[in-house]
C-alpha cells in the first residue's frame, strides 16, 4: 500500500485541463504529421518504394532491440557502479550467512507493549544488524504486554551486548539472551510432543521433560509426607498450581508437590499451562516404569536380571535389607541401620529418580542402582548384597546409570560415601571419566563429568568404557 498526501491529490486534481490542453495538442499535431506522410505516399513518384522502405526500417529496428535485451539483461553489473537506492532486500529466514563469515545461534527473550508495530520494530532493529529470525513465539501477559522469544542466528563477530542494546533501543525491555545449539532448531510443537512422548511412556521422564520444555531451572518434588510420616511443609499445592513470577508450584500426581524455580527469568501464563498439561497427562496415565530387561552372565557362570524397579519391588527391597550387613548399609544411608527402611519407598518412586534392580534367576532381589534428581545435580548410589559384592554387578549398574544420565542431558553426577568404601570407588574410577574428589569429616563426594560421553548417548552403557570383560549380555 502506498500513502496519498491529500494536498497534493488537491492540487493535481484542480490542474488536470492542463493535461488535457496539451494531449489534444499532440493529437492534433500526430494527424496532421500522419495526413502529410499519406499524401506524400500516395501522390509521390516513389510512394510504394518510400512504404516498404519504412517497413524494412521497422523490422530492423525491432529485431536489434530483441537481441541488445536479451544480451545485457542478466550482464552483471559494473564494478564501481553506484549502489543502488532504496532499502535492501530482507533475508529469508534459514538463509545462510554470507560467504567468508560465520553464525552464532541466540535464544533471546524481551518483553514489549502489546500494540501494533512493537514487533515490527524489534524485527527492523534485528534485520539493521544482519540478524536472521528462525524462531518467533509470543507470550501475551495477564497485565499487558507481549514477552517475544526468539531463535536467532546472527554474526559470528556480534556481541551479545550490541544486541541486547539494538533491542532496548527498539522498545525491548527486560530483555535474556544466551547461546543456543542445534537442538533449539526443532520447533516448539515438535517438541512438546517429543516431551509429551518420554512422559507417557516412563513416569521418571516427568521432571526431566519439565526442565528441558523451562529451560535452565531446578525442580524439587516434595513428598506428602516426611521419612517419619509427618505432613511435609511445601507439599499443598493446588491442583491448578501456582504461579508466582520465578516460581511455579503444581500438585505431584503422586502425592506432594513439584516445585520449579527459574530465578533469572519469569514464567509466562504460557509456560505455566504448558508445564500443567505435562502434569495432568502423568496423572492421567498413572504409575508406570518401562518393562525392559537385560540378561547377564556373570564370570562364574551365575545370570542376573537387571531392569527397571518402582513401587511394586518395595518388599523385596526390605528382604534384601535384612540380608545385608550393617556396614552395608551403613556406607548406603551414611545414617543409622534402623532408619534404612523409611528411605526406600522415596529411593523407588519414579519420580525422584530410576531405580534398577539386579534379580537372580529365581527372581532374588540381590542388588539396587539409583539415579537421583537433586535440583540441579544428579546423584548416583548402589547397595549391593554382601554375598553378590565384587561380582561386577555394581560396575554394570553404574554403566548403566552414567547412561541414562547422559540421555536425561545431566552434565555431571556425584556419590555420596565414605573414605572406606573401596567397593564404590573403584566402580567411579573405572568408568574412565574424569573425576573430582572432595573429603570432608570422613564422607566422600566423587564427581564425574560426563562432557567426554555425552556425544556418545546413542551407544549402549558398556561402551562407556575400555575396562576389562565383565559380565556377558544377553537380551
């Protein structure tokens, strides 16, 4: 659309039989010129010869206009030439940087007011800095206003800060910015649908799909109740949840509350009603743990099941606790033996964590690995019956766990022991990883990076490292 300036419509309007004045000039002046040519024609000794020569000329002249177009109208254009006039051309989202530099990907979030061309505005200041918009979403605000994120592949060489200075000055305010990876190129719908997959199918999925849809943040379930069966404070939520700028609180399907906390950035009405439509379908589906199982064969011939454990294997779990040792389970709890018990229904729930469990072939519970969300961090441990120590089962379940760890996208993972417990780490330290140690009164934190195999997700558990031959698989 092009905008009229009434004035100027005014004035041509008031002038138009001047151009009328002059094109009947010319008219008149075309007839007077075509009626002497025709006289000339017709009554000229050389009349016919003049016509065809007039038709030769036309023809000619037209078919060297033909040729002289189609020879200069895909000629580049000259070095030195002027620039040419006018605003450059968009680039097409996707379309890749120019040749000779190279991109950065951003996720960046601002907040501007909702009326028209606020958006239109941040996309002119993006475009002034040569930066391509592959992402947009939009987060209207209860109180007015728009929270705009966006996914943005911009020059290599373009500070952060630049950026966030473009965009303030562009009506942008409160505005987040961090680097992105390729993941962030799936779509949102494809996405949520992907987390909405792992959550049916493994409750375990619930908080790990609830960080990956929020981003960097930390999630704390609360149990209903104490280990000494007291209502936990924090543990009421309502069933529409809460939401309370950084904090979001939602009622735990399984009794208790998940709490999830993003200091650095507020929740939107949007993100609230994604992460409760997670929470509903976990509730509707109900407790569920993948069936799966491996078969081992242990040096000594013997064969082990290991699979995933829950609630159903709390019994058996007790069993084995009274066949353990009471240093067995004193390097497991680092607590008192007698409160062991009180920790296992916590230890089972999938949604602290996986469990899993290693069976004999007459379906013995013999050994627990448990891999544990806390926070930020994740936290590994093993309790394995005396008479089944130093069988290779605690390296296998340790392999397996550092495993899922790596598929849940955890940075690291840490065991709590002590000093003594030999058994527990030589298992970290065979896993080949680098590791961190720190000693304090007596207990001991072993830290494990997983940045060397988190490339390596896709390969099984037993290629995470080069130890010697352990127990033989079978599935």
């Amino acid at each position: 659309m092009t905008d009229r300036n009434p004035a100027s419509a005014q004035r041509s309007h008031r002038h138009h039989w001047r151009r009328d004045v002059v094109e009947l000039a010319a008219l008149f002046c075309a007839v007077a010129v075509a009626d002497g040519i025709a006289n000339l024609v017709v009554h000229g000794p050389r009349g016919p010869v003049l016509l065809v020569a007039s038709a030769v000329a036309l023809l000619v002249t037209a078919a060297f206009h033909t040729w002289w177009a189609r020879r200069h109208s895909h000629a580049p254009p000259p070095d030195g030439g002027a620039a040419p006039t006018g605003p450059a051309p968009r680039p097409q989202a996707g379309a890749s940087a120019p040749a000779g530099t190279t991109a950065a990907l951003w996720r960046m979030r601002t907040t501007v007011r909702d009326e028209p061309g606020s958006l239109a505005a941040l996309c002119t200041a993006l475009a002034g800095n040569n930066v391509d918009i592959l992402n947009l979403q939009t987060h209207p605000l209860p109180e007015g206003g728009t929270v705009d994120e966006f996914l943005l592949r911009a020059p290599q060489q373009l500070p952060s800060a630049d950026l966030t200075r473009a965009i303030a000055r562009a009506g942008g305010h409160s505005t987040w910015i961090e680097r992105a990876d390729a993941h962030d190129l799936v779509d949102t719908p494809t996405r949520v649908l992907g987390l909405a997959t792992r959550t049916a199918l493994d409750a375990a999925e619930l908080p790990l799909a609830l960080r990956q849809l929020l981003g960097r943040c930390t999630i704390h379930s609360i149990p209903a109740t104490t280990l000494s069966g007291r209502p936990n404070a924090g543990a009421d939520a309502p069933v529409e949840g809460v939401l309370e700028a950084t904090v979001m609180r939602l009622r735990d399907p399984s009794g208790g509350a998940i709490t999830v906390e993003r200091p650095y950035l507020p929740f939107t009405p949007t993100e609230f009603a994604r992460a409760r439509a997670l929470v509903e379908l976990d509730a509707r589906l109900g407790p569920r743990v993948p069936r799966s199982q491996d078969v081992l064969t242990l040096p000594e011939g013997n064969e082990i099941t290991v699979r995933r454990a829950d609630g159903s294997d709390l019994a058996a779990a007790r069993a084995m606790h009274d066949r353990c040792s009471e240093r067995t389970l004193g390097l497991r709890y680092h607590g008192p033996v007698a409160d062991a018990d009180r920790y296992l229904g916590h230890l089972l729930s999938p949604r602290f964590g996986r469990t899993l469990a290693a069976t004999t072939a007459s379906g013995k519970l013999v050994a627990l690995g448990h891999l544990l969300w806390d926070g930020d961090e994740t936290e590994v441990a093993l309790l394995i019956e005396d008479d089944w120590q130093r069988r290779g089962i605690g390296s296998e379940l340790l392999r397996r766990l550092l495993a899922m760890a790596v598929e849940a996208g955890c940075d690291s993972v840490y065991a709590v022991t002590q000093a003594s417990n030999t058994g527990m780490v030589a298992a970290m330290r065979g896993l080949g990883l680098p590791l961190d140690y720190q000693i304090e009164e007596g207990t001991l934190v072993i830290t494990a990076r997983l940045d060397a195999v988190k490339a390596a997700a896709s390969r099984r558990p037993r290629e995470l490292t080069r130890e010697q031959p352990g127990p033989r698989h079978r599935h």
